[in-house]
C-alpha cells in the first residue's frame, strides 16, 4: 500500500526504544536516516521520528505509525522481507544490544490527539539536527484500570494545553493483537504518552514548573494521577535527529 495522505494522521503508532552497543548510535543514526526512511514508507508505513535519547549515550528512539493494525502487519511483511532490509539489517543489528522495548499505542483522543505529519516536509540526507528538544511523559497504570488514562484525557491535557506548547500527539496503549511476532512489543500495558516539542530545554523547564504551579493541577489533577499510577512515570528527553519528521 503507498503512502497516502491518511497516514499522515497514522491510528497506530510504535515507540521502539533501541539500547545500542557503546559507541554505535551515531553509526545506526546514519544508516538509519539514509536507507530506512523511504524504503520503510514505500511498504505502507510512516516514519515519524528518530531521536538521540539526551539522557543515555546509547539509546536511540524512534516511531513509526500505520493506517491501522492490518496495514501495520502488510508494511512489516513488506520491509523485513524485503531487499533493503536483506542488505542492511545486518549492519544495523550489529550495532544493537537490545530492540524489544516497543510500545503499540494509538490517538488518545481518536482522529484528535495523534501525530500529524507530511513526510513531502522531512528534511533531506546530511541535514543538520535540530536545535529542538522533545519530551515524551509515559505514565503506566494498572491493566484493566481506565481512571488514569481518563485524568490523563479529560483532565492533565486541557492544563498543559493552558500553560504552554499544545503536545503534539497524546496516545495510548493499542490493545490489538501483535500480529507480526517477529517484532515483539511489550505486553499487559496500560500507558498514556504525551509528545510535546520545545525550542530549547530550558522552555521545557518552564513548562514543567507552570504545570507544577497551576492550582487544579497541583491540588487535584497531579495528585489523583499519582494515586491511580503503577510506577513512577518516565520523562524521555529527546533530540531529533536531522531528518526526523517530529521536531
């Protein structure tokens, strides 16, 4: 299936999480951005970002979307036994330690709160990263508990919406089947995930700190969200790479 304009607001989306051999990120970044952007999005997929995790030299991160999970399972049938992947998958593999860290999520907020992007726009081979900075908050909660999924929705985006940059996607998890098990993804997860991009890190600092000090949030929303959560949400602080669509 070819890229069509409705996989610029793809309903399924990866976040894969890459732990890389020392050293060997910036090497996968090249490969990465020269032979698997269009070949992946010739299969029916999308390439929506490539980021340098800031906070461990050798964590590369990534997402993908699709039209839906049977697009999903045609476009990976597609790439992975595919000639482009034949020919440089090996190298690629070669430089990583571990790639089952993957979330399958989809639009918090269905045809609203997803990722829209144009892939006409990604810049070319050799450009420049960047000066942007991107965050990813992954809030876990119990399986089968939709309370937290709900603050998240209902209650945490209209402040975050209020007090600085609008996320640019807020998602979930994707409950569908993994039909394509050559790629495991991780099971029995209950997450919300909100992107926001910012032009530096220190307006992201700020951001933080205006969340922080809105009273709903601070007296209400923050504290019913702790309460609901299984662990300690993460923060990924990304870096896009040069050709990364999201920045």
């Amino acid at each position: 299936m070819p890229l069509t304009e409705t996989f610029h607001r793809p309903a399924v989306i990866e976040l894969r999480q890459y732990t890389l051999r020392p050293g060997r990120r910036d090497d996968l970044i090249d490969l990465f951005d020269r032979e698997f952007v269009e070949t992946q999005e010739a299969t029916g997929m999308v390439v929506l970002g490539q980021f340098r995790d800031l906070d461990d030299p050798d964590r590369f991160v990534w997402l993908r979307g699709f039209h839906d999970m049977g697009a999903r399972h045609s476009a990976l049938t597609a790439f992975y036994g595919g000639p482009v992947w034949a020919e440089h998958g090996p190298e690629a593999n070669a430089s990583m330690l571990d790639s089952d860290d993957v979330l399958l999520l989809r639009p918090l907020v269905p045809d609203e709160s997803g990722f829209t992007v144009d892939p006409s726009e990604r810049p070319p081979v050799g450009s420049l990263a960047p000066e942007r900075f991107v965050s990813a908050w992954v809030w876990s909660f119990p399986p089968g508990r939709p309370e937290g999924i709900e603050l998240i929705r209902d209650r945490l985006l209209p402040v975050l919406h209020e007090t600085g940059p609008a996320p640019l996607a807020a998602l979930a998890t994707e409950n569908a089947h993994n039909t394509f098990p050559r790629l495991p993804v991780r099971t029995g997860e209950n997450v919300a995930v909100v992107f926001t991009s910012y032009a530096d890190e220190d307006t992201y600092r700020k951001h933080l700190t205006a969340i922080r000090d809105h009273p709903l949030a601070r007296d209400e929303i923050l504290p019913r969200i702790e309460r609901e959560q299984a662990v300690t949400p993460r923060t990924l602080r990304l870096a896009p790479t040069g050709r990364s669509a999201i920045s």
